[in-house]
C-alpha cells in the first residue's frame, strides 16, 4: 500500500459506497478514485514532477480531500498549511518548501499571490472542483517506492522557525498495518474526522478510515463540543479521535447524558495525560466501548505506542499509561549514553522502525539532532521522558524541557502537575515557571476548579495544602492562579505558552505581595 492507492480497493469493491462527507458535499469511493485521477492527471500535464511540494492553505472540506489524493496520485509531496497561521509564518513555510503549487481559499488566495505568485502556480480553492473533471488523455501516473516522501507536516521547531517533517509513504503503510490491529476499522465502520488537516492525526482519524473502506464523515469549522456529540448521535458513529481535552469538554455539557452513544465502539484520544474521570465518565455512558491512549510525536508516523481502556474503575486516580510499542515499532529509555532496561527509571524515549521520518525538510543539522543510530538501527529522539511499568507499559513523566532549575535544585514540572490533578476540588492543573518582578524565577500552579460548590478562597487553601503534604518544600508553588477555562491552541491542546503569558500580565500588574490570583478571561480559541 501507498498514500496514492488508499481507496483504489475500496473502490473496486464498494463504488457506489458512501465515502466521505462534510455536510456540504459526499463523495463516493468511485468518485474519489476517479477524481482523484483526474487532478493528478491535472498536475502531471502541467509540470508536476515526483517529489515537487504541493501546499494546501484552505480550510478542510470534502473537495479538498479529493485534491489531496490526487496530489500524492502525482507522486507530489502534500504539504498541509494552516490557512489561519500569521501572515509571516505562513509565508516563512511557503517560501522554505518551495510549493509547485499552492491551493488556497479567498483572500488567502490574493495575498499569497502577491507574495510568492510568482514562483508557484497558483489554484483558486473554489476552482479546485474543476480540475477533477479534467481528461488526462495518455498521462500515465507515476510509481510511488515506499522510501518516497508522501506528505511534509511542519511543526514548532525549538529555533522558532517551523520545521517541517518528511514521512515516506512505506511509513505510513506500516503504521496503518499496526493501527488496523489497534482501531480494528472495517468496511461496515462510520468515522468521525475531527483533526484539522494540518495535524498529522488526520492522517488516523481521516484517511486510514478512507484505506479500510469505511465511510468518514468530516467535521468542519471550530471544534464545538455540543457539534461533535450531535454528530455521534445522528451519524450512529462506530470510530473517532479526539484529543484529551476535547472529551472533557463534550462529556461535561447537559447534551452528554441525553445523547444516545451506544454505535461508539473505539474511541482515540491521547496527546496530553488524559483525564482519569472523563475516561471514566465516557466509559459509564457507553457500555463496551474501548479508549485507546496512543501516543506519538508527529516524526514518527502520528502513534507508535497504544494503552487500551476498557474497565470501569470509580476509585481509580492513578494516571493511565501509553502503552506499549505497536507492531514493527520499538522504543527504548535513555538516560544519557546508558538504555535503561528497569523498570521504574526515568530517561529519554527512543522510537525506532520503519515510522521514523526520512528527516526535517532542508535542515540537516536538525535531523542529525534529533536522529541517532544505536547498532545500527535509527531512532528518534522525542525528549519526552517516560519510565517502565513492571508490566512493560510505558508511563509518560513528561518533556525533558519541562524540567527546571531553581534555587539550586532541578525541578520537573509534570511532577508538580500530577499532584495538581489529583488534589480535591481541581479538574485540571498546569504548572508554569515564571518570572516574577521582585521574588524572580517562581512557580505557579494554574488551575480549573472542579464543579463542587467549594468558594475560591477554600480552593487555594486546599489545593496549597496537598503541594505542602505530597512535595518538598522547593517544588511548592509559590503562586496560585485560578482560570475559568484553559486557552486551547487548534488542535484542542492546552496553549501553555498562553497560560504563561497570563500568567505574567497580572504578575506584572498586581500589587507586590499578592500570591493568589483569579483569571477570568475566556479560553482562547474556544
């Protein structure tokens, strides 16, 4: 299998089958084979060659999903780009990949034109439509290998400029083959997408469904909670992803007891440490339903390790773990230049297989950072630290630059956090380190209050309370927010750096002295 021929099966099996829907526009398996051609016809007639970068700038609809296969049909590399980001990120990862061609919407479409129109060609996204129809004639497509690259996502880069990361298209089959396992999609399955498409979850929740032949319904425009459960409940929803946040917000709304759930079978979340009681809560409402925690970074394939939960457990407040490696996939612990084999040690995770990215695009002094060879075998450094069960399932500690240094002793914050999340009367915690005018590098713990009736004076006391009986003294916080809500960056995770930035606007605006402190502005991007 490779990313050009994901519904060619399907196609030839089901092609009058509903494939994809975005409440605007479905799409059969035969029409998304057939139009998918045509556009990659398209671009083959007009100069596209294997390995040329194709950027997609437009909110996702259907019909964009259709171009994005023939893209890759031509043996061009997808680039997805957010068509929200600022103007000068935007254009920094236009210029650095160097697109053949760049589709985008409206007055995206005109400034990205007039900036860099004259070395991409240019297509209109409400003009997207009418290259499908397009007679290729004797244009024959190209052979996909499985070491060329199928899609370039970038990601933060720890420079400041976005890097973007080339995955393979003989990656993406293994990781589907592991996932098959996982998710256990078939043909009779009906998915909910709710990645945005410049998240390589997508690649999961969207186009996997696509390659098992099951049928995708897309949601698109903001991630509104009462949306997504209206969706489950009309479309009879066997399959969907959503990040850990996201489940606590749709089981907390009055629509989570009344929706009728019971089509949901596997359910994907991950990408933070996940809520124990929204597990938990979504568990109850759905009798037989399995959670899958996977996680991964973007470099290696979307997930590679994978913990299934199935048991109602009331009394559980220990933190679930991410697993185990998936098939074909290995990890390792680090703990500078010495592979821990014991359980319970703290050190670097270490991913290995054929998922592993080819590299950063143009960057070869990242990727020589970030991949290293162990007996001759390439891994990928992830610097999230992690330590072993007995049972072998992994624990996620948390990012290794997460850890701080203060007063002389080192500090890793996601300790901190923990505790937070369990005390009494906090739904969710989030430590920052900051600067404060006069008491100078300090922690604050920022957190939600849980719906207990309990005022906020009694919450601060409680939550100081159980810092001073489960943390040595150093790692206390020495300041306390309390926010309504979280910002949340798109893909539903919490913007910490936002948090931060708040953080510091009423450090720096309060009066000397002050040590706690009640934020009640509304969560970005909500």
């Amino acid at each position: 299998m490779n990313m050009a021929s994901i519904v060619c099966e399907a196609a030839r099996l089901s092609p009058d089958k509903d494939a994809l829907l975005d409440g605007q526009r479905k799409y059969t398996f035969s029409e998304l084979e057939c139009f998918s051609t045509n556009f990659a016809a398209y671009l083959l007639s007009q100069g596209v060659q294997q390995g040329d970068r194709i950027a997609f700038c437009a909110p996702k609809s259907a019909s964009l999903i259709v171009g994005i296969l023939g893209c890759m049909k031509a043996g061009a590399i997808y680039v997805p780009v957010d068509s929200k980001l600022p103007k000068d990120r935007l254009l920094f990862i236009l210029n650095d990949v160097s697109p053949r061609f760049i589709v985008a919407a409206g007055t995206l479409y005109e400034s990205v034109a007039e900036e860099v129109g004259s070395s991409s060609n240019l297509v209109d996204i409400d003009r997207l439509s009418e290259h499908y129809q397009y007679d290729g004639g004797g244009v024959s497509l190209p052979r996909i290998a499985p070491e060329d690259v199928a899609y370039c996502i970038y990601t933060s880069g720890s420079t400041g400029r976005p890097k973007g990361v080339l995955i393979q298209h003989g990656s993406v089959d293994v990781f589907y083959r592991a996932l098959a396992e996982v998710m256990n999609v078939v043909a009779d399955s009906r998915c909910m997408n709710t990645s945005e498409l410049y998240f390589d979850v997508h690649i999961m929740d969207l186009l996997f469904p696509l390659y098992r032949g099951a049928t995708v319904h897309l949601s698109c425009g903001p991630m509104i909670a009462n949306k997504l459960l209206q969706t489950l409940e009309r479309e009879r929803i066997t399959h969907f992803t959503a990040v850990g946040p996201v489940m606590t917000l749709m089981s907390e709304g009055s629509l989570f007891e009344k929706c009728e759930l019971s089509s949901l079978v596997r359910v994907m979340t991950g990408a933070e440490i996940i809520n124990v009681d929204t597990m938990q809560k979504w568990l109850r409402k759905v009798p037989g339903l399995s959670i899958v925690n996977g996680y991964g970074p973007t470099e290696a394939t979307v997930i590679c390790t994978a913990y299934f939960i199935d048991r109602i457990e009331p009394d559980r407040s220990e933190f679930y773990p991410i697993g185990k490696a998936m098939r074909d996939t290995e990890v390792l612990l680090l703990d500078g230049e010495r592979i821990i084999a014991d359980a319970g040690v703290k050190g670097e995770l270490l991913i290995g297989g054929p998922q592993v990215m080819k590299g950063y695009w143009n960057n070869p002094r990242q990727t020589a950072e970030k991949i290293t060879n162990i007996d001759g075998r390439r891994y990928y450094r992830s610097g999230d630290l992690c330590q072993r069960r007995p049972d072998g399932n992994l624990d996620f500690i948390g990012r290794a630059d997460e850890e701080i240094k203060l007063s002389g002793f080192r500090i890793d914050l996601s300790e901190i956090k923990r505790v937070m999340d369990a005390a009494p009367s906090v739904r969710e915690g989030h430590p920052v380190a900051a600067m404060h005018p006069s008491l100078g590098k300090v922690i604050a713990a920022c957190f939600i209050r849980a719906d207990d009736g309990v005022d906020d004076d009694k919450i601060f006391g409680r939550v100081q309370s159980v810092f001073k009986s489960e943390l040595p003294y150093y790692m206390v916080p020495s300041l306390y927010f309390l926010f309504d809500s979280f910002p949340k960056l798109p893909s539903g995770k919490t913007d910490k750096k936002e948090i931060l930035n708040r953080v510091n606007r009423r450090m720096n605006t309060a009066d000397k002295g002050v040590t706690r402190f009640v934020c009640r502005e509304e969560a970005m991007g909500e």
